[in-house]
C-alpha cells in the first residue's frame, strides 16, 4: 500500500526517557542487571509497562531481559498499545518506514503491516495516532539494547475494538519467531494497599486465561491484553508473571500510585 511516511521521530524523549543516548543506554543497562536472566523457554508473547523510565523502567527491564535468551533470528515484533491522545475506530497501523528513537532508527515491517492493512478493520492506517503517542515509543530503546539478531517492528495502536478481532488478524499474519509485545500500565491513581489488591487480582486472571475476570480490569491496554491471551489460548503459550511493583515502589508516593507489570508468554 502507498501513503506511508519516511519517520517517525521522538514525541517523549527528553520527558519519560533522557534524549541524551548515553544517558539513555546507561540507564537502561542498569535496569537490566537488577532484573534476573531466567530460562523459561522461546518468548512469543510480553507484557510490558510504559510510564516514565524512573516509574516502570525497572519492571519494564523484567521482560526485556527474557528477549536477550532469543536466538539471533530476523523477527518481528508486533507492538501493540492503547492510543492515549488520538481516538481510533479500530486499530491505528502506524505506516511509517522507521521509528527514530535517540539510539537509532528501528525499521518498520511493511510488509507484515500492509498484510494487516489488507485484512480490513479493525486494521486502519492512522499514523497521526502514533504522533504524540508515549506507549509505544517507551518501548523502543528496551528493545534496541535487548533484542538479538536483526528486527522490525509492527506499531498498532488500539482504540475501540475487539479483542478476538485483534487476535484473528495477528494470527494471519505471525511468525514463527515473531512476538506480540503488548504496551501496558496496570490500575491507575489508587491508593498503594488498593492499587496492589486490584492489579494482583487483574494479573492472577490474565495468568489463568480468565477472560470474564480478566475484562474487569483497569489497565490502560485491556484490548490489547486480551488480544494477546486470546492469541496465547490458541497457540498454547505459557505465561509467567516475573515483577510486579507500582509508583509507590519505584518512584511515587504512595496515596495514588500507577501499577505496573512484567508478564512473557513461552512456547510449551
């Protein structure tokens, strides 16, 4: 298909991650050494936050680094977020070639996204959705520094749509060393005590593929979460619940706090 824009360049660097690229790198590799390297097999699946860096980073670092157990395998990465800024009637296919982070450009699969794009709604290209969006961008540079061998990536925002929807269309088009990695805060502005019991009770459902559980939850990418268990169910991937921690933790206090989680999905 035509219409696709050469760049996409940074909406939130300087703000939730430092523009400088040391600066960036440097923090990034000291989140992944407090985060342990675990072997649970072929990651197909991850569940990542994406608040500012001081906020989830640390939790975001969990999943990352279950990526660098990956073989050096060209792969791609459907990324798949909720669209904060922008509405969307479906899901908003970022057309662009490349994604311009501080440290570098990340190519865009083209071909796998005019593949979705084919398939009709709810894939629609809407690239100004993807302009001040913060969900996916905060994932890029986890994934430049973690992700072996070479990568492209996939950028879909979600907005009004429906999960097994989602996950048809990805189905169609995954392969087999390809990974859905959704973009995802947890509950929002409760208290600590609060916040942990609902996020605890959310994850627990998303660990035993309990929809209707599941569905009651506050995260921001409920979409996209279940799309990702609904594609999990099917494919039979496992999930693993590696961190989870919130504001309060890490960088906030604790009277309304933002949660977080780290969840991969393997293979058998």
């Amino acid at each position: 298909m035509n219409g696709y824009m050469r760049m996409r360049n940074p909406a939130v660097a300087g703000a939730f991650y430092p523009a400088d690229p040391d600066m960036l790198k440097e923090m990034i590799e000291r989140y992944l050494e407090a985060a342990p390297l675990l072997n649970l097999g072929k990651v197909r699946g991850a569940i990542a936050p994406h608040a500012g860096y001081i906020y989830s980073g640390p939790i975001a670092a969990y999943t990352y680094r279950q990526f660098q157990t990956l073989s050096p395998v060209e792969r791609t990465i459907f990324l798949i977020g909720p669209a904060h800024y922008v509405y969307v009637p479906g899901v908003a296919v970022g057309t662009y070639y490349r994604l311009l982070t501080p440290l570098g450009e990340v190519k865009v699969d083209v071909e796998k996204c005019d593949e979705l794009l084919s398939l009709g709604a709810p894939f629609i290209p809407a690239p100004q959705a993807h302009e001040p969006e913060h969900s996916l961008e905060v994932q890029l540079p986890f994934l430049q520094l973690t992700m072996p061998g070479d990568f492209k990536v996939v950028p879909l925002l979600v907005g009004e749509a429906n999960p097994t929807d989602i996950a048809v269309g990805l189905m169609k088009v995954l392969g087999e060393d390809d990974v859905i990695l959704v973009s995802s805060d947890l509950s929002h502005y409760h208290p600590y005590g609060d916040a942990r019991s609902r996020d605890t009770s959310f994850l627990e459902s998303v660990l035993n593929f309990d929809f209707v559980a599941a569905a009651r939850g506050e995260a921001c990418g409920l979409i996209p979460i279940l799309s990702l268990m609904i594609v999990a169910r099917e494919k039979g991937w496992k999930p693993h619940l590696l961190d989870y921690r919130n504001s309060g933790d890490t960088a906030g206090d604790r009277s309304r706090v933002v949660g977080y989680g780290s969840v991969v999905y393997t293979e058998g």
